[in-house]
C-alpha cells in the first residue's frame, strides 16, 4: 500500500517525457522476466508476443510533434507502465512458485494478457483518432481549431481505458452538447460513431443511458443517421427499447423514430425484431413514449413490404385502440396515419382492419375539431372492401360533410374522392345530395391545389346525374363560374374534363349557358378542341348555337 502511495505521488508529478522513459526501461526488464518463466508455456508465450509489440508503439506515440502537451499521453503512458510492472511481478511469482493455486494464477495471467491488448489497442487509437493532431497545424489552423480540441479529446476517452474514465468523458459530451451543438457536430467522424455504438452495450446501466442520451441526440439532429445505422446503432437500440431503464427506453425510441425516416432503415428496424418492443409500448400508458413509438410504426408502415410483418406482430388492434384512447392527439393522428398505409395496397389488411372495428374508430376520429385527411384516407381504401349501405349506415355522410367544412384541405380532397367513389347508385347520389355537401364541392373548386379541384369536379360530375342534385348544382350562383374556370387548358389543370361534364349538363339550361359565354368559356373550349380533350367540341358546338341565336333574337 506504501509503494502504492508513492507510485501515485510520481505519477503526479512526472512528465510524459519521463513517464515514457520509465516504459522503455521497463520493457527489456519485463520480457527478460518472461522469458525465465517454465510454468504455463502457452500463455507466457502469448505474453511475450505482445511485449515485443509495445516498444514499435511507444514509438509512434513519442514520434507524434505534440506527444508531451497532450495528457491523454501521459495517462496511456502510466497504464502502460502498470501493465509492465505486473508483467515482472506475475513473473517473478512464476519463477519462484510463489501463487495461489494453478488456477489463479492462470486467471491472473490471462487478465494480464487483456489488458496488455487494451495498451497495444489504446496506444494505436491515440495516434489514429486524432486528438493529437491540432499542435501540428499551422498557427491559423491551430487557432481555427482550438474549439475542437477539447471535443476531439473528449471523443477519444470514449474509445481509450476503463469504463469509469468513459463515464466521465459521457458526461462531459452531454454538458458539451448542451452549449456547443456545432462544434461537436463539426468532430464527428465514423470512429467516434463507431466507439459510441459500442458503449450502447456496456455493462454500465448508467454508461448506456448517458451514451443513448448522446445517440439521441446525434440522430435527432439530422446529420449522421446514415452513420449511426451503418455502424450497427439499431440493434442495442431496439434491446434499450425493450429492456432498458425509462430513460435509455426513452432516448432509444426517439431515436429510431429519427432514423425509421429512412425506408431502407424502416426495414432494418423489422429485420432486427424492432416491432414488438414499439408495439408493447403503444400498449402503456407513458403518453410521450407512447407517441413516439407510434410515429415509428407509422414510417414502418409507409413502406410495402414491412406492412404484413406489422400485420403479423398485431399492428392493426394496437392502432384501432390507439385511435379510441390514444392520451395525446398525435398518437391519434400516427394511428390514423398508419392504418391509412396498412390499408392502401392489400384486401386482406383491409378485410383485418374492418373486422377489429376500425370503421368506427375511424368515423369516431373524424368528429374532432380539426378532421385529418389519413383518416379519410384509410375510409376510401376500404370502400372497395366493405358495401356502400353499410358505411352509409355507420354514419359515413355527415362525418364527410364535417370534413368538407372543416377538414384540411388534404382531408376535404380525400372526402370529396370518398363521395365519388361511394355514387355508384341512385339511392347513394340521392342521400348525398341531401347531406348538404354540394355546396360544399363547389365551394372546394374554388381551392388552390389543383387536386382538390380535381377531385371536387370529379364528384360533382358523377352527382349531377341525379335530377335532384343537378337542380341544386345549377341554383349555385357561383358554379358556372368556378366550372368555367377548370376550362384552363394548361397541362397542370388536371380538372378541366370533370369541368367540361358538369358544364355540358348545365347547358341545358339557357341561363346557364348564356353565363358560360359571358365567362369566356368558348375561348376555352376552342383550345380544348385542338387539344382533343374529350367533350370540349360537343360543349363548343352548343354554346356557338347559342350565341347564334341570342345575336339573331337581338336583331
């Protein structure tokens, strides 16, 4: 204990210079001691290998311009010298037989051939990180480089010595990032990547939260997701999720949210059994956790050949009930989203999702304040699935009408294809004119992106068949002009077909017609006609007409 004291007090006060002195005098001393050792041939042997391996990397180590203003050299330089010391030691006990017992002596030896790697390792890792590098810089580039110098350091402790001493460097990083976000950034290379992935699986409860901590914020800040994945982040996180304390279960959620961004990644996520742990905990309470799971799934689902593992795992009844009693609206809005994806490409998905009461969950969900357009959507893909008198039946018409007043404008699109698509038969034509939402698609024509218009068009035209709606169309001030308007022949107004159909029922009616020649329609049309767009030259022909007769009637 008295030597250990002592050898403390030197340590304090040597330099790297000296310190590296101490380990080349030490080297010939420790592999003469070896060598002299009969017993346990195999291991010594291996021992001996690795000694005659250090002097190459003192020498690197010493050769680097900076080596004595670094400290970390100087750290690497006493562990070195503690290994050493224990060589001659374990040796001398060899020698003399002087051990307790074969088998600990075997133990001792082979830990003593571990921690020989780990000097050999973090002696090449020094040089390799380049944490050493910035003394070799010209003066500008040093001065440039100051802000990273720390950070560099703080980088290599991650990858060098024991794990306390990468507990430390963990929690300066945390600190770090907090105030300097850039410059941490800025340092980031595949080894420093690659050294955190590793502390994921330490045997350190506490080392684990606070390196996941530190993943999670790399992939949250956008700039190396592609380097977590590729150096094999997703697997420990996947475990934390499953198993680890709240706050590493946490950090690694919101993580593979982040990266679940990425398709290619999505599926890696299902590869490495990543699904099970997110839907257990779609089934918590923890609303904050709960969401972020459900915002993975959602990205899960958004790629095809994910959806039948999701399907498997018992995706569908976690979203159902998500919808239902979901704590924070956007786990309402992830579920719906996802189950939007689940149900766009596969009948059977579709069939599942009806099956667990998903229409009504979805029809629930639509009463909100603010309807969203993924419920609408997963309602249309399963329209085909299910028959029209049993939606119409469940309350599906005033929930779109609700849509169409209050909805976004993506959501009134998907109610306004969800009306065309369910007018396929005269009682449903007659019981959607009667909801009120005519007035509402006209209204809609009237919108900015050119697909609402579309689709609003699309199912006016089909509605209009009915004389009913026809007369409720045609009593709308505003319609001629709106329809008169999608007339435009520029490729992008991908409405102008519906447009010319609605306006060719409409013409049958004088004023009508008289109010599409005042709003310049056969200007229209005679471009339309050119373009061979379908209907435009019968619509044309009739307006002509009658612009014929009313210039007659004037005379």
């Amino acid at each position: 204990m008295v030597e250990d004291g002592k050898e403390n007090l030197v340590a304090h006060n040597l330099s790297a210079e000296e310190w590296l002195s101490r380990a080349q005098m030490l080297v010939p001393r420790a592999l003469e001691k070896a060598r002299e050792v009969k017993g346990f041939p195999g291991r010594w042997k291996m021992i001996i290998s690795k000694l005659e391996r250090i002097p190459t990397r003192l020498s690197d180590l010493s050769s680097h311009p900076c080596f004595s203003k670094n400290a970390l050299c100087k750290e690497q330089l006493q562990a070195v010298s503690r290994t050493l010391n224990e060589v001659i030691d374990l040796a001398e006990s060899c020698v003399k037989g002087k051990f307790e017992g074969k088998l600990r002596m075997q133990s001792d030896l082979d830990s003593l051939s571990c921690k020989l790697d780990l000097n050999l390792r973090d002696c090449g890792l020094l040089i390799k990180t380049g944490v050493l590098g910035e003394v070799s810089l010209p003066l500008a580039e040093q001065e440039a480089a100051a802000d990273h110098s720390n950070i560099r350091e703080l980088f290599a402790r991650l990858q060098i010595g024991h794990l306390e001493a990468k507990h430390k460097a963990l929690d300066s990083l945390v600190e770090l990032m907090k105030d300097d976000e850039k410059n941490v950034l800025a340092v980031l290379g595949r080894s420093n990547i690659a050294a955190l992935v590793q502390l994921l699986t330490a045997t350190s409860p506490r080392i684990r939260e606070k390196t996941v901590t530190v993943i999670c914020w790399l992939a949250e800040s956008g700039s190396c997701e592609s380097l977590l994945v590729s150096e094999g982040a997703l697997p420990p996180l996947i475990r934390l999720v499953e198993s680890g304390n709240a706050v590493s279960r946490e950090k690694a959620t919101f993580s593979l949210q982040r990266l679940s961004m990425s398709a290619e990644t999505a599926r890696s996520i299902v590869g490495h059994g990543g699904v099970r742990p997110l839907i257990e905990i779609c089934r918590t309470d923890d609303s904050v956790l709960q969401a972020a799971a459900a915002c993975t799934l959602k990205n899960i689902s958004a790629v095809p050949d994910a959806r039948q593992a999701l399907s498997e795992e018992g995706i569908i009844k976690v979203m159902i009930n998500l919808l239902d009693c979901g704590a924070l609206l956007r786990s309402k809005e992830y579920a719906a989203d996802c189950l939007q994806n689940l149900t766009s490409s596969n009948d059977n998905l579709r069939r599942c999702v009806i099956s667990e009461g998903g229409i009504k969950s979805l029809l629930a969900y639509l009463d909100g304040p603010l309807p969203q357009e993924s419920a609408v959507g997963a309602l249309r893909n399963l329209v085909g699935v299910i028959s029209v008198d049993v939606l119409v039946s469940s309350g599906l018409l005033p929930r779109l009408v609700h849509v169409l007043k209050s909805g976004s404008l993506g959501a009134q699109k998907a109610a306004a294809s969800v009306i065309f698509l369910i007018c396929g038969s005269t009682e449903t034509k007659r019981l959607v004119g009667e909801s009120g939402s005519i007035p509402l698609l006209i209204k809609m024509l009237e919108a900015k992106s050119n697909n609402a218009r579309e689709a609003a068009a699309q199912s006016i035209s089909s509605l209009m068949t009915l004389s009913h709606n026809y007369r409720e169309v045609r009593r709308d001030d505003k319609c001629v002009l709106n329809l008169v308007v999608l007339l435009d022949p520029s490729p992008q107004n991908t409405a102008k077909k519906y447009a010319i159909s609605c306006l060719t029922l409409l013409s049958s009616s004088k004023k009508c017609k008289k109010l599409m020649i005042s709003y310049g329609a056969i200007g229209y049309l005679k471009k339309l006609t050119e373009m061979d767009i379908p209907g435009a030259k019968k619509l044309l022909e009739r307006l002509e007409r009658g612009k014929l007769k009313s210039l007659f009637s004037k005379k």
